[in-house]
C-alpha cells in the first residue's frame, strides 16, 4: 500500500473515527427531549446524564499515562473499545432493549464510560 496508508493518513482516519461518537456526546441536545419523554425524566436527571461525566476530567493524566506507556495507537484502540461500549450500552437503555429499574442514574453511567473512552482519544 505504501503512501495510501502513511502516518499522517492513518493518523487522519483515526480521528475521524474517533470523532463520531464523540460528536454524538457532545450532540446531547439533538436526542435528549426523546429520552427526557421516554423516561419522563424531569430537567435535572436529563441535564445530569451529559453534565456529571464531566466530573471524570480529572483522570486526564491516567489517559496520558496510557498514551505515554502504550502509545498513541494503543490509547486510541483501548479508548475507542471503551467509548464504543459506553454508546451501545446508552443505546440499549434508550431504546429499552435492557431494561433496568433506574434509568437515568443508568444513563449517567454509561455516559460516564463513553466519556473515559473520549479522553484516551483526545
């Protein structure tokens, strides 16, 4: 393949892999009046599930300790696994495909997992 894959064009395609579901975090608004009706949320349990994973920004340096021992390629692979169980496992709550018995603490969960996914990745 030689000069199709280089650095810089892996480098490229990674990001945007990575960006896409990172994008549909930072999207919340586009989907969180259909679960905020789904689940007859009130305002604060909805604004709970995209703020609180927010809190996890203090494991930054745990990220760039993967990123410093493993290497990029490594951390993106390991960030990319877990941001995409945190999107399925929110997935499946949303659409009640798993039915658990407090969804809105659920959601801040998994929320909080794809979140972890998204500082390996940036």
């Amino acid at each position: 393949m030689g000069h199709a894959w280089s650095r810089p064009r892996r480098a490229l395609a990674a990001g945007l892999l990575t960006a896409a579901p990172t994008g549909s975090f930072y999207g919340f608004s586009v989907y969180s009046e259909a679960l905020k009706q789904q689940f007859d949320l009130t305002q604060g349990q909805l604004a709970n599930i995209n703020t609180i994973p927010y809190v996890l920004g203090f494991a930054g340096p745990a990220a760039g300790w993967v990123v410093h021992t493993c290497g990029p390629s490594v951390a993106t692979m390991i960030g990319g696994v877990v941001q995409t169980t945190g999107q399925v496992l929110m997935y499946l709550v949303g659409t009640r495909r798993m039915v658990v018995s407090n969804p809105p603490l659920t959601l801040v969960l998994f929320a909080m997992i794809n979140f972890s996914g998204m500082a390996m990745n940036s």
